[in-house]
C-alpha cells in the first residue's frame, strides 16, 4: 500500500478577494473551480483538479486530502486507522468536487485527514505528448506543485506512531531533547517514498497549522519568488534561507488572511534505509534556519 | 493622520492615514512582538485604552472574538486609528530598531 502524497491542502482565508489575488497571482496557481463559496487551484505540474482549496471565513486548516496509489489502499488505511483507535466515516464521491470515494478521520493531533484514490484527471499545463520543459505564460512565481506541510500537536511520538502504523510513514529527521532512547520527542520530518517529507509534526497545540509548501526547483528560483512577494506585499516571515534539518532552501511567508505559506527547493533523497538524522535542542536554530542559527519567535507562536 | 501614544513607553508616534497602527510602528523605527501581520496569528494582540479603529480587512472570530472586541482588545496588524489612539502593549515593550526612523517621525509629531 501506498500513500502517493498530499493532494489537496483546504485552508480558511478571512478575504476571497485577497487570497485570490496572492494564490492566482503571486503564487501562480491556476483556478479550476468556484463553487458554494470555495475556489480550487491546481499548480502547472500537477495533473489532478485541484490541490489547494480556499474556503471564505475565518482562517487555518479545514482539512488535507491524501491520494494512495491503489483503491484498495482505502480499506487498508480504514482498518489501520480503526485498529489505532480512530473513529473513521466513509466519504463519497462528489462530497469533494472531482474527487472520489474514500474515507474521513480526525487525527491523533486533531487534524482531518481525507483519503482518496480517484481524482479527475485535467492535465498538466504542458501536456504529455512531446511536453515542453514549462508553460511559456506563468504568472507570478508560477510553482509547480503543493510539496508538504508542517502541522502542531501535543504529542508529536503518537503522531509519529499513528502516521507509521496508519500511512506506512517513515520519519528522516527528529529533533529530540538528547540522543537517548527515552528522548522526548519534539518534532517529526516523515515521509512515504523519496520526497524528504510530506508531513511534518512539531509539538504544539492541537489542530493547528504551522505551514503548508510549494515546491520550486533551486535557489535562483527561491531568491525570484522572494523578489515577488516584495513586488506583491507578501508579508515575509523568514528567507530566503536554508533549513539544516531537510537541507532545502526556504522562503516563509504570509498569505493573505495569515496562514503561513513555504516555497521549498531542494532536500537530498530521502530512503527508508537511511539512518534518521537526530537535531537537539542546543542546535535547533540552526537546524530551522541554517544561516541565522537562531529560531525567530514567530516560528514557534504563529500558527492558524 | 492621527497620534499614536503607546504606553507604558509613552511615546508618541505619528500615522498616515489608512495606515495601521503596527505599520505606522514600523516605518517610526520601532517594534514589538509581531507575527503574520496579516490578521491571522493574533500575536500582536495590545489594548486600546483611548480612541477608536477601524479594521482595514475582516478578522476571524478564532483570532479576535467579540468579548475581546468589546473589552478593548485591539489587533495592531489590521487596526487603522480613527483619529488619535493610545494603546498598552500586553507583557512586552517597544523596541527602538532604528533611531534614524525615529527622528523622522518626530519630526511630524508637534
């Protein structure tokens, strides 16, 4: 079985109008649905409908979706998740516009999950028959796919526990309170194939959301998105930079309604073979942001 | 444009209009504990003794509810002064970033 990614990031913005303006704008994502007071992007590489919801009122996490690679993977997921001890409800086709059947859970951390394995197909914005290397007209800083997330919680071991046992996740970075075994756990960088994360956990409240990413190719395209949002007024938290634990470069910023959003470049290849790399406390800062080496107070206390 | 006095530091900061109140702070050289500053974090969170503000942008419930409306509770990042305001910082103090700012802003304060 298989978890094949994050596919859809459905977030809370506080105003249409501006998130529009910095998703469809600044970011590049291309709309492909507005519909009962929710709009759907997808980015130029991704070929599924959409992989980021916004929906008006308030702000933070609604819920993220997770595509596995076979339809069987669902009752697989279901019966892990129930064996943890979650409650799990079926979802069903259309409850998400273009996506399919499957399942709905609260997490450990109080975040809703949804699994599915089907999802319209629309295409990449350069096809598959004799593609070129990108479309010609991107807007803004045109990414090209959703990448990860950073989520809080109380106990960052459970959700460890529950994302091994449930999604087959493996964790390729830590940070812990001392090399021991019996180390309290602070934070999580987990993973289901190659990418260095598609989730990670820091310890914090429940439910709430530290970030969700775009993926770029490299620097130059990290120091251009960096350009843009000083173009744009995007309220830039940190970066560009590099982050010691993953290796990618970063920059953090803000969207709109105050959800704190990533472009990522980079971080080497992750394996389950690989032995987990282990950050403590006295190098934290470094470990986040590799060049200042001090954490920031926001990167801690803001989160929605 | 209005006057922004900020205790307990009792300074006196000049804002143009349509600018907030954390905005203004920033281009008068100062700062305090700041996170999104785009409404969504409520970090920025200090209380509005005197004066009015109106909100530039609409603020989720989660991040300012209305008891915090009603008791004063004013979110820095989104609050535009309606005339003169002064305001408390909760558990911290301004920091001067940059005197230069600082006497540019006085300049504009009589």
């Amino acid at each position: 079985m298989a978890v094949m990614r994050m596919g859809y990031a459905h977030v809370r913005v506080t105003d249409m109008a501006d998130a529009k303006q910095h998703y469809a704008n600044t970011m590049g994502l291309y709309q492909t649905l507005e519909q009962d007071g929710k709009v759907y992007y997808k980015a130029w590489d991704e070929w599924d409908h959409h992989s980021v919801v916004l929906e008006e009122g308030g702000v933070g996490l609604v819920k993220f979706g997770w595509k596995v690679e076979y339809s069987e993977d669902i009752d697989l997921i279901e019966k892990k998740a129930k064996a943890f001890g979650v409650t799990v409800e079926r979802m069903s086709k259309g409850e998400n516009p273009e996506i399919g059947d499957g399942i709905r859970f609260t997490t450990p951390s109080e975040h809703v999950f949804e699994v599915y394995h089907e999802a319209t197909l629309v295409g990449t914005e350069v096809g598959t028959h004799n593609p070129d290397a990108f479309p010609r007209h991107l807007v803004g800083v045109g990414v090209p796919a959703l990448d990860h997330a950073l989520i809080t919680t109380s106990d960052v071991a459970l959700m460890q526990r529950f994302l091994g046992d449930v999604f087959d996740f493996y964790a390729t970075e830590r940070v812990q309170t001392s090399l021991d075994d019996d180390a309290h756990l602070i934070a999580t960088w987990l993973t289901s194939n190659n990418q260095i994360h598609q989730l990670a956990c820091l310890e914090g409240p429940q439910a709430k959301l530290h970030h969700f990413a775009f993926k770029l190719g490299d620097w130059q395209e990290v120091g251009r998105a960096a350009d843009l949002f000083s173009m744009d007024d995007v309220s830039i938290d940190i970066g560009p930079t590099r982050h010691g634990i993953t290796r990618g470069q970063t920059v953090y910023f803000f969207d709109p309604a105050g959800n704190r959003n990533e472009v990522f470049a980079g971080g080497y290849p992750a394996y389950r073979d690989r032995p987990i790399n282990i950050w403590t406390p006295e190098q934290l800062g470094k470990g986040i942001f590799y060049h200042a080496r001090e954490l920031n107070d926001r990167f801690t206390s803001v989160l929605t | 444009m209005a006057y922004v006095t900020v205790r307990p530091d009792d300074e006196v900061i000049h804002v143009a209009d349509a600018e907030t109140i954390l905005g203004g702070l920033a281009k008068a050289g100062f700062t305090y504990r700041v996170g999104c500053r785009r409404g969504g974090c409520g970090i920025c969170k200090v209380t509005l003794v005197e004066g009015q503000v109106t909100y530039e942008r609409p603020i989720a419930s989660a991040v300012l509810t209305d008891e915090e409306r009603a008791d004063g509770t004013c979110l820095s990042c989104r609050a535009v002064p309606d005339g003169d305001v002064t305001i408390e910082l909760r558990d911290d103090t301004l920091r001067l970033t940059n005197p230069l700012l600082r006497m540019l802003n006085k300049r504009q304060v009589h």
